[in-house]
C-alpha cells in the first residue's frame, strides 16, 4: 500500500458487519459497501434495485463478502500498523463500540 497514515488500528471485539463487494453487470464497476450482520437479509433483497454508480443503468450482484473485522485486519497489516482488538469488556472497549462505532485509527501524521 502506499502512502498508508495509520500507525494503530483499534478495533472492537463486537463489530458484526460483513465487506460486501458488489460489481455491475453492465460495466463491471465494483462497489464495496458495509453492511451489519443483522440487515444481511435486507441488504440482499435492496441490491437487486440499486444503480451502478458509474453507468446508472446496470444493477449490481454481489460478488462476495469478507467479515470486517478480518478485511481491516488485513490491510492494517497490509499497512505495518499495530492492531489491536479490543473486549467490551472493559470501559476502554465499550466506549470504542458506542462513540466509534467499534473502530478507529490512530495516524502517523497530522492530517488537515
């Protein structure tokens, strides 16, 4: 990867989302979208109706998925960044689940 701003990546134990990759079958854009476990359905169903971003007319098929958690994993390491999964547990890991969303960066450099 290049140019890569995180130094530490935080990550709560209980981030429950799948990486959706999704590409037109029109013009083979790709698309990634994050989509929580529970509104997996949901999200199946609606994808059939949405436009491709690209050439607005192709309808998109899903194409895979990854668990989050193990897709951030991956490119922190991609990126030599300290990873750290965090139980909620602890105060530290609940506050990261609820004011973050269960994820967050620490960065290498200031950014504007």
């Amino acid at each position: 990867m290049k140019n890569v701003n995180v130094y530490k990546l935080l990550i709560s134990q209980e981030v429950r989302r799948w990486y959706v990759k999704l590409v037109c079958s029109t013009c083979g854009f790709e698309e990634f979208r994050i989509v929580d476990f529970g509104e997996w359905e949901e999200f199946e169903d609606k994808v059939e109706n949405l436009n491709c971003l690209q050439c607005e007319q192709g309808q998109y098929k899903i194409e895979g998925r990854e668990d989050f958690i193990e897709k951030l994993v991956t490119l922190g390491q991609e990126a030599d960044a300290e990873i750290e999964v965090i139980s909620t547990h602890t105060e530290e890991g609940e506050m990261l689940h609820r004011s973050f969303g269960g994820v967050a960066a620490i960065t290498k450099y200031r950014t504007y």
